[in-house]
C-alpha cells in the first residue's frame, strides 16, 4: 500500500515497506513487528515505513499472528527551529505516542473494529524522536498517524533557522545567485535574496524561490559596485529568518600589494592578496615610469597569478610606483587613475638603494664636554648625495680589543656640509677611549670607518 504525507514543502510518496537493518533512510520510521502487545522478545520483522497509514484484516506479515500482536514505528530526525505541530492518530484497538519518551496521546483499549482518533497540538523543535506504539488484539489492525507544523500567524511565532548558501556572481547578466541551501523546516515557504550596498544598512528583497536555488531578478546595476547580500528563509506564517551576510565583489578588489627588491638581481617582486572569485579573469601590473617628459602608467603585463617579477630596475635611489588591476570574466577592469593613489589597497610605493656608498669614510673628533666626551662625526660629500639613515658611533678602552657599538646619532642636514654631535656620558676616572665612526645606510650597508681618535677623561 502506498501513502503520501505532506512533508516540508513537497508531496513525498511512501513506497512499499521495505525490509530493513537497523538505519532506515532520514525521516522515514524503522518499523518492528513483535507477537505480543507488550513489544518485548526477538521482533519478528524490522523494516522502514515512509508512512504511518495501515489496514491489515489479518496477519500483517508471514509468521505474525492475527490477533495479539504489535507494532511499533519510530523515527529521529531534525525539525529545524521547531514549532508549533500537531500530532494526529486514528487506530483501532490500542495506540500510543511519544514524543522524546514522553507519552503525549494515550488510547490503550480495545475498540474491535471501529477506528478512534486522538489529537494533541504541542511544540517541537530541533533533533527529536517520535515513537508510536500500536497493539492488536482482535479484528482488523488499523493505524494511521501524521504530525504536521501549524502554520496560522497567530500561533507559529518561532523563526526558521538561518539558511547556508553556496554564491556565484555571473559578470555578463550582473546578477547573483544563492545555491545549495539545506533547510530542515518543514513548513518553509520560500527562500527570500536580499541585498544592500557596501556601506548601507537598508536591506531590498531582490529575488525569491520556492527551491533551493534564488537568483535575483533584476541585474546589478554596473559590474564594480559591491554588494552584501544575504537569503532568507520564510515560513508559511511568514516568519523570516536572519541570514549569513556574504559580499559579492563584482569586480575582485586587489588588496594589500606588497613590493621587495633584490640587490643582486636588480628586480622587483610583486606580491598581492589573491582572490578566489570564479569570475577573476586576469591581473594586469603596472608601473608609473616616465613617459614623454612626464609620468604615466605603463602595462608591464597579465597573470593569473599573486606574484609578479619585474625586468631589473636600477637601484637609483629613487621611489617607484606600481599598481595592479583585475579584470573579470566580462572584461572589466579595475579603474586606473591617471595620478598616484598612496591610499590606494592595489597600489605600492616603493623606495629603492641608491647603490651608492661612499668610498671616503667621514670624519671624526672628539673633545671634552661636561658630562664626558664630545663625538662630532662630519661628512663632507655633498648633501644631495647623502641617503644614510644615521652615524654609527663605537668605542673601546685603550689597550683592549673589542669594539662598543651602542651609539648612533642622527645627522643635520640643514646645509651643504652634514654634522652629527652628541656627548657621551663617561666617569670622570681618568681611563682613555678610542672612538670611530661610519656612516649607516640600512640594508646593512656602511661606509667606511672614520680614523681612529682617542681622548682621555680627566679625573674628578
């Protein structure tokens, strides 16, 4: 005998008991018959039953008695957020329901062959079990059981539960589709699309279905405008659930770019976040380079890539600037200001070594001051050749042989001439000091030490 029950939003027919281990598929009953009424002893039979609806004039399977047997049903699944329901049974003789082991419906006589029912509405919700109990003892077995949401606004309050999706965004009709929701309500109506701009908090329905996949209705209107979207789901008492907020760069942004330079091969590598959008055609890179007496952005080329590796760039000492655009699946590309952009996440500039260091050292004297020594460290190389970030001061005592290095001073470069002073402060013990000096360019590039000066601290 085959059966239908109304379960979320579709028909599901119930096919022909079939026999069973002890799993049977999600949301249908494991079905066991026993001799007796009170369910105890090996069951005769186990199967599954999509279906609780059954009429048996006689024995309900080979080697079951007519009279004085049982039956039970009972079945575990998920009833999503839950809800108000209604429990309905119809049986002859004996029937009783269960819900997470509670009894709910009680009808434990016998009736002969005239069939009773018995309702009860209460609230279920998430993982729960329902068991329903039926004993024969004379005359035609009938039983019939169904548990169904009661959808009417003024009852069902309680909201679905907050749907997953899996998104995509087509560039060439500009819309975005939700996909792959799985939702365990058994009163859901539709999926509802929302949609807002980045940066706006009003929410505008853009689609619904009553499947599992929701595009929107009308297109994007450009193909670079970021939104946030999100899917809904909605009961039939029009209870709407929250959603799972999801951004959809039409155009894939290129963020944080970063840039090193390699002093022994003279290039510069490009590194950016890569994006896993389906729609991420190609980068493009580009370097602001002189152009016709000025500056323009020029194409260096294309990658699927998040790297790039430029053509060796002289190390000149100079800023150079570099931008990376994308490009989608429709074409469009990210847009390209004429100028620079500091702010910029695409954009990044990056200062280069001159590869310049002097072969002079600078020069140093040493006097007396207050607390201690005077150091004076002067460079006397122009001031437009100068792109050290400091002087490195070190000193030891006379007669020993390791260096002290735990000074550096900042030099002035408000003339042609650069000059560095500080005083160090030494116990006035009469004890003498040798002092050098060398100009400091990061990278750990140095110029050459300064000649070596010695001076005494006077005594106390």
């Amino acid at each position: 005998m085959a059966a239908t029950l109304l379960l979320g939003s579709q028909l599901a027919t119930a096919p022909h008991a079939a026999a069973a281990d002890d799993s049977c598929p999600r949301n249908t009953f494991k079905r066991t018959f026993y001799k007796n009424t009170s369910f105890s002893g090996t069951p005769v039979r186990t199967d599954c039953d999509g279906v609780i609806d059954q009429s048996w004039p006689g024995s309900p399977v080979a080697g079951m008695p007519s009279d004085d047997f049982g039956v039970r049903w009972e079945m575990t699944r998920d009833f999503g957020s839950g809800g108000p329901f209604t429990l309905a049974v119809s049986a002859t003789d004996g029937v009783r329901v269960y819900v997470d082991g509670v009894r709910k419906i009680d009808l434990w006589k016998n009736t002969g062959d005239t069939a009773r029912p018995g309702v009860v509405n209460l609230t279920i919700g998430g993982h729960s079990t329902i068991r329903v109990d039926y004993a024969n003892w004379s005359g035609a077995a009938k039983a019939k059981f169904a548990y169904v949401p009661r959808t009417s606004p003024k009852i069902d309050k309680t909201r679905p539960q907050i749907p997953y999706a899996d998104w995509s965004y087509d560039p060439r009709t500009r819309k975005t589709t939700a996909s792959g929701m799985s939702n365990t309500e058994m009163d859901l109506a539709e999926y509802a699309l929302y949609r807002r701009p980045v940066g706006v908090y009003t929410w505008t329905k853009v689609g619904s279905s009553s499947v599992d996949r929701v595009t929107q209705t009308n297109p994007n209107p450009d193909d670079r405008t970021p939104f946030v979207y999100e899917v809904r789901a909605v009961d039939r008492a029009g209870n709407m659930s929250g959603g799972m907020d999801k951004r959809i760069s039409p155009l894939p942004a290129v963020e944080r770019v970063r840039g090193s330079y390699d002093q022994t091969t003279g290039k510069v590598k490009l590194r950016w976040a890569k994006s896993y959008e389906p729609h991420l055609d190609h980068y493009t890179v580009l370097a602001h380079e002189k152009v016709d007496g000025g500056h323009a952005w020029v194409p260096l080329g294309t990658t699927t890539e998040d790297v790039w590796l430029t053509d060796p760039v002289p190390a000149d000492g100079q800023v150079r600037h570099y931008r990376v655009l994308a490009t989608n699946t429709a074409g469009t590309t990210t847009l390209s200001p004429a100028g620079l952009d500091p702010d910029a996440d695409n954009e990044v500039a990056l200062p280069l070594p001159d590869g310049y260091i002097p072969v002079q050292p600078v020069s140093l004297s040493l006097d007396h001051c207050p607390s201690g020594v005077q150091v004076t460290v002067t460079d006397g190389m122009p001031r437009v050749l100068h792109d050290y970030i400091s002087f490195d001061i070190e000193r030891r005592e006379l007669g020993t042989s390791t260096w002290k290095w735990d000074m550096n001073i900042s030099p002035r470069q408000d003339s042609e001439i650069t000059t560095a002073v500080m005083c160090e402060r030494l116990p006035s013990d009469g004890r003498t000091y040798e002092y050098r000096a060398r100009a400091d360019f990061g990278d750990n590039e140095h110029s050459p030490y300064s000649e070596t000066r010695s001076i005494t601290v006077p005594r106390a």
